[in-house]
C-alpha cells in the first residue's frame, strides 16, 4: 500500500540517510502511516493500516523494513516481505509512505531502490506492489520504477448491522451483553458491606475486652 509519493523532479542536492528500521521507529512510523493513510484518500488502506502491521513486519523482515530520514526527521519508511513459491522467489513491498513535507526530494524512489537491492541479494528476482487504483500518483511512480503488468483487484465490503441475517446475530450479542451486566451488577456486594462487618467485628472485641478488665477489678468493700 502507497500514499501519494509524488517524486517527480527529484533535486540532487538532497542527502538521504536510508537504514533499517529499529525499535525507537516504530511509533513514528505508525503515526506517519496514520498521517498519510487517510481514510478521506484511501478508505481500504485506511481500514487495513494498524499497529500490528508495523510491529509484525519489524518482527518476521526486519531486514526489508527501512526508514528515510532528512536532516535527522523521518521523510518516510518502507516495509516488505519475501515470499517464496516453487522455484521462484517474489519481493513484496507492502507498505511505502512519504512525509508529505518531505515529497518531491526522492524518498520514495531512495527506499524502493536500497529494499529492491537487499532483496536481489536475497534471491529475489520477482517485484510486487501494490496501492489503490484511485492513487493515480503512486501509480506513476511505480510505473516509472519499472513495475507494469497492472491488475485490478476488487474490494467488498459490507456493514454488517445493515444484514437481515448479521444484524440479528449483532443485536442478540449486544443484548447478552447487557444481560450479563446486569446481572453482574446485582452479584456485587454492596460497597458499605465489608466496612459494616468490620466495624461490627470491631465492636464485639471491643466489648469483650471490656468485660474481660471488669471482671479483674475487685469489687469495693
């Protein structure tokens, strides 16, 4: 998944540090994938981009998971995975996003290029990507990195409290729900109990105490 890279009229005069990623990056990763994900742009990758997505893939490919970064700030992050089927080995780049203060200055082409070459390293010999096909930009960046052969995929979606079947189901879950809570509710004990037998508790020693001295003192002749 892409946001709208925008590398066109890339400047040479732009140092990018381009490393892997490490566990000091995660959350700035995320946030920034939160930034440009957006559900306004990309509705399927809105719904789809989550923490887990960062941390799993920083925890299976470390190796294809590498950060942009320009004068010390994070300019952008690229994560991928390899994946292997019979006698060929596919590169995958799942997730690609560029700061938008930082487009126009070749992150996305810098990240693409150093993850391409670790992979080939790897025995790579087959790319993949993929964004939504309203991202007309990342399109042209990936058509210009050389990707084509482009497929459509077909996404559906259904609100599930909408179905006559589904929102049954949803409804009676909710009111088991309530249920439950209710009836946890009356189960508890009341907040004052503990302290009222304690404080009962209190009393009878004390008394009995004070019957145990009384008895003690002789009685006046």
């Amino acid at each position: 998944m892409t946001n709208d890279t925008n590398d066109g009229d890339v400047p040479t005069n732009v140092y990018i540090d381009v490393r892997e990623m490490d566990i000091d990056d995660l959350a700035h990763v995320y946030h920034l994938g939160e930034d440009v994900f957006t559900s306004d742009l990309y509705p399927y990758i809105y719904r789809t981009w989550d923490e887990w997505e960062v941390i799993g893939l920083y925890n299976t490919d470390p190796e294809y998971c590498l950060v942009a970064e320009i004068d010390n700030q994070l300019a952008g992050f690229i994560l991928g995975t390899v994946i292997t089927k019979g006698n060929w080995t596919y590169g995958y780049i799942m997730w690609l996003g560029v700061n938008p203060n930082f487009q126009r200055r070749g992150v996305g082409d810098k990240l693409v290029d150093k993850l391409v070459e670790r992979m080939i390293e790897d025995g790579v010999r087959f790319m993949m990507a993929d964004t939504d096909p309203a991202n007309t930009p990342a399109v042209k960046f990936f058509t210009r990195k050389g990707f084509g052969n482009t497929r459509q995929h077909i996404f559906l979606s259904m609100n599930l409290s909408k179905h006559e079947y589904y929102g049954r189901l949803i409804a009676y879950e909710r009111e088991k729900a309530e249920r439950a809570a209710y009836k946890r509710s009356r189960r508890r004990p009341s907040a004052n109990k503990p302290q009222e037998i304690v404080s009962e508790a209190a009393t009878k020693v004390i008394g009995t105490d004070t019957a145990s001295e009384n008895s003690n003192i002789p009685p006046i002749s």
